[in-house]
C-alpha cells in the first residue's frame, strides 16, 4: 500500500473550507482547541470567509446563530474534539425549532481511535440525535480522486440541508490525524494532490432546489369569504419578511379583507415598512385581558411561528371551534390543533388565496370600528402608564431610542411581552431578532453580537437580569464587537415572569415565590468591567435614555443595567388592567 501524500490533511482541510465557502457561507466562528487546526488554517487562509474567535464553545454557538437569525445565511461553529462540540447543543437545539440555519464543525479524532480510551476521544456520531437536520460524517481524509469527490458534494449537501426544506442545524464531523501542522507539497504525489483539490475548488457548486405543494386555496379562500369579523395574527417571522414580498402580501390581504392586523415585535412587521391603510390592533394582548369587542373575532388568520401574546393562546384554547388558518413557511405548528395549515413560502401562498376569493368582503364595519375605538382607549390608558418609571417605559424609552436600521434583540420571558404591551407599531425598518425557537433564556447576549457582527449595524438588546447572568460568558463576544450595541438589562431582582403565572397570582403561594423567582446577588457592573465593557446604572428614565444615547453613538457594546422595584411590573399590570377595563367599559364580551 503506498504511503499518504505528506500534505494530505492539509489539503483535505483547503477542500473543506473551499467548499463551504462555495456553498455560501461567509461567517465561521473557532473555539480554539488542537484537533480542528488544520481546518482553522484552512478557513483563516480565505479572504472570502471571515472568522471570529469565541473561547467558550456554548457562547460561540449563539453568535453564530445570531449570524444565521441575522443575515439568513449558515454560519459555521469550528471546535475541537471530544466534549467541546456538545457544549452547542442548546443552540442547536433553538436553531431547530427557530429554523435558523447553522453548521456545527467538529473536528474530531481519526475514526480508529474511537471506543480505544484514546484522550479526548467520544462518539461525536449524531451528537444532536434528531435536532439536527443532518449529519455528515465525512471520515478520514483519503487522497483518492472518488474520496475527494464525495467530499465535496457531500459538504456542498449538508450546507443546503441547513437551509432548507426547512432550515436548522447540520453537524459535519471532521476527523484529522496527526501530524496536525500544515504541510507544502514536496512529493509528486503530493503536488498531483494539490492540483486535484485546486481543480474541485474550481468547479461550480451544485444547486440544490427543493419543491413544496401549494395550499389548497379554494377551500381556504371559501373560510375566508364567510368570515364578517377576521383578524389577521402575526407571530415570529425571519429577519426576511420585511424584505421578501411577505409584508406586502400580509397588508394587501388585510386591506381586501378589511380585517384588523396585530403584529407581534417578532414578526418584523411591527416595526417594519409598510401598513398603509390597514388597521392595526397593536395592543390585542391587552384587549383579550379585558371584556373588549376585539375577542368577538371569527376567523383568525396566523401567519409565522405561534404569538407570544398568553391572552391570545388562553383564548384560542378557550375556543376551539374558532376558525383559524395559519400559513407557515416549513412545517405545521399548531399547539391548539385546531387550525388549517398551510406550508410553503408564506408571501406566494398569501398570493395564491388573494387570488381565489371571489367573492366581496363580509366584513362587520360597525365592529373594526369598535375595535379601533378600543385600541385608542387602550393606549391612552397604557401613554398613562408608561409615564411612571418601570419596565414599560424602559421597552418604550429602547424603542425611541433606536437608530432606522438598527438591530434589536430581545429576551424572553417578560422583555418580549413588556415590549409588545407597551410599544405601538412604528415604521424605523427594525431587523428583530428573538429565541421564539425553543424559548429559552440562553445565549442572548452571543446572539446579539453575532448579529452585530454579522450586520454592522447599530443595535440594542433588551433582557432580564437572569438571562443576563445566564449568559455572562457572551460578553466576551460582545467585547468584539466594532458596532454600536446597547445591553440594556432590565435589573428587577429575578424572573418577574413566575409572577404572571397562576402560582404567581394565587396569595397562598407567595411564600415559595423568591424559590421561584430566584433573586440573585449579582455585581452585573463587576461582570461588565471584568470584560472591559462601558456600564451605566440607572434608574429613572431620563437617565435612562442619555444611556442610550451614549451607547448607540459609540463603537462597541455597553451595558446598561436599568434598576426596577422586583415586582413593580405586577402592580403596574394590575394598576394598568383595571383603568383599561374602565375605559373600554360596556364593551360586549
């Protein structure tokens, strides 16, 4: 058998990054470690790719989602072997059910060494089990002309498989023998080898095309035509809606209806162009807290991932012989299960209805009316509100705040909802990004600096003080950062969220709250300082806003920790609640 060309890794790990370059990808982020060198020498050699260097492998993972969420694009994470890859499965896991492309690197030990006890050495095999989209194992490098072939269609399929039918995560595991260093070419077999990689890297990437089946339109479009009092529903939607026919499509269907519109902060549209003309019912959360003529809707189109808003989902689940339609761009989700799905690309398949109804709009004209009177009663009470310092006026002071353009991102639990109950719809063409996948608390702070990476752009966002601490490590991302970004943590002394539950509600259970709500004792400046980040402390709003102002006029990430009284957003709610039910008073439920 003859021996290995001398730069056999070497150029094997130039296929790698020259192919996943090919297939699009432009952002790569390392978690250093000594098994995926050749592959970060191969991929730092490239101009076309640009490369951030994260240490902690978790925190990495999130800035390169927040590349995904950001730009639509698969970003690439590059860590070393052993348990450095499964420290990426919670991002893996939100790009999943978030439907953000993402390509997890894990280098590896060659495939000999495995179950030997050799250091370092674990089963990285489908280390994501069906989170992933796919998995690539591309096995030991081999300089056979078949090998080198298969590598690169089999590299080019993995980065279409993160993007789509529907879009996630994809491992590609990379084993590497040592020697690890790079090597030049000094045999012939070793230059023959070059010159087979150089002429792969020179042929055009295959193209992967995915086909979907259109809704059955007719049938939607007959729900559609009986319905007098509809109101159009927007969940998450990718940083695209705004951009891609999908918006024009939602506002064109709203206004053929004459159907009310509430967009969520999520679905792009909230603070996006467009919406002539349309009626917007921007506090729809609020108005299904209190007897309103809102809830009398009859037909609720979806459009985008399930809404944030707790009083929608009550009263779906309150009303499930509701009709509802919901158009998703990759899969069926419907947590009530009562709901028509329709799946494929959300603009054309809005299209596709318009185009079908027949017949003129039934609409309720006395009842948008009446829906729009509420509105403006509801925001004259919620104006009265944010008056007084807490964490509505801190969502509504972000909000002023930002830059036509910007980037915002936003933290689960209360900042979400805060925002949406708080903020009326505006046109500053916001990017927002979210963690509306799994929902879960981790890795915001590395999902806005990936964002900010990737962008450029200005940016701000807005978390708790547990998310914030969940995430402390990402601030060594954020000290990357050139661009403007303003973390403002809203400080109220634990989750705040538990406190609009049941058990938060119910004065039985008050004693176990602070086991609940888990205040902690957390030097958020100390944690700012120690990652030589800009901190400011306030609490008030105007300070608040000078903050702002400071930190989106200057380069880099500055954290701002907004002080709040731990359960002021549960009397506000309460204070809040009870002047809208008097001012929308005599409403019929």
């Amino acid at each position: 058998m003859s021996a290995e060309p001398e730069n056999l890794l070497t150029e094997w790990a130039r296929l790698v990054a020259g192919t996943l370059a090919a297939a699009g990808v432009r952002h790569v982020v390392v978690s250093p470690g000594s098994r995926s060198t050749p592959y970060l020498l191969a991929l730092a050699a490239r101009d076309d790719l640009r490369l951030e260097s994260v240490l902690d492998e978790r925190s990495a993972a999130f800035v390169a989602l927040g590349i995904g969420r950001a730009t639509g694009a698969p970003a690439a994470l590059l860590t070393t072997s052993g348990t450095a890859p499964a420290h990426a499965h919670p991002a893996v896991i939100e790009a999943s059910y978030a439907e953000v492309p993402l390509l997890v690197l894990s280098a590896d030990r060659p495939v000999e060494l495995r179950d030997s006890g050799a250091a370092q050495t674990i089963d990285q095999t489908r280390l994501f089990g069906d989170h992933a989209r796919y998995f690539l194992e591309l096995g030991n490098p081999s300089a056979h002309p078949e090998a080198l072939r298969h590598a690169r269609r089999a590299l080019l399929a993995a980065v279409a498989a993160s993007r789509g039918p529907r879009p996630g995560a994809v491992q590609i595991n990379l084993p590497a023998r040592k020697p690890l260093e790079p090597c030049e070419p000094s045999s012939e077999a070793g230059r023959a080898l070059r010159a087979r990689v150089d002429a792969l890297l020179a042929s055009p990437p295959t193209e992967a095309v995915h086909g979907r089946g259109a809704p059955d339109v007719e049938r939607l479009a007959a729900r559609v035509s009986r319905a007098e009092r509809p109101l159009v529903v927007l969940g998450p939607l990718p940083v695209s809606a705004a951009s891609d026919g999908t918006a024009d499509a939602v506002f064109d269907l709203a206004r053929a209806l004459g159907a009310p519109v509430y967009a969520e902060a999520t679905s792009q549209l909230r603070f996006g162009r467009g919406g002539d003309g349309v009626a917007r019912v921007d506090a729809l959360d609020l108005l299904l807290r209190v007897p309103s003529p809102l809830s009398r809707f009859d037909l609720a189109i979806e459009i985008g991932g399930p809404p944030t808003s707790m009083a929608y989902e009550r009263l779906l689940g309150a009303r499930p012989e509701l009709a509802r339609i919901r158009f998703e761009a990759h899969r069926a989700r419907d947590p009530q299960g009562t709901a028509d799905v329709a799946v494929g690309p959300i603009g054309p398949a809005i299209r596709s209805l318009l185009g079908a109804i027949t017949e003129p709009s039934r609409v309720d004209d006395a009842w948008v009316a009446e829906v729009l009177e509420a509105e403006r009663a509801a925001w004259a009470v919620v104006d009265e509100s944010v008056a007084r310092y807490g964490e509505s006026q801190i969502a509504r002071r972000v909000i002023e705040a930002m830059p036509r353009g910007a980037t915002l991102t936003l933290g689960n639990s209360l900042p979400i909802r805060t925002l949406d109950r708080a903020v009326p719809s505006k046109d500053l063409d916001l990017l927002v990004l979210h963690q509306r996948g799994a929902n879960g608390i981790e890795g915001l702070v590395s999902t806005a600096a990936g964002a900010s990476i990737a962008t450029g752009r200005p940016g701000a966002l807005l978390l708790g003080d547990l998310s914030f601490q969940h995430d402390v490590g990402g601030l060594a991302a954020a000290a990357q950062v050139s661009a403007p970004l303003a973390i403002v943590v809203v400080n109220n002394d634990g989750g705040r969220i538990f406190e609009q539950l049941p058990l938060g509600r119910d004065p039985r259970f008050e004693w176990i709250m602070p086991r609940v709500t888990t205040p902690q004792r957390f030097a958020i400046e100390h944690a700012a300082r120690a990652f030589g980040l800009e901190h400011a402390r306030v609490e008030d709003g105007e300070a608040l806003s000078r903050a702002l102002g400071e930190a989106l006029s200057r380069g880099g990430a500055s954290v701002i920790e907004a002080v709040v009284p731990a359960s002021g957003f549960r009397a506000e709610e309460a204070s809040l609640l009870e002047a809208l039910a008097a001012r929308v008073g005599g409403a019929r439920p």
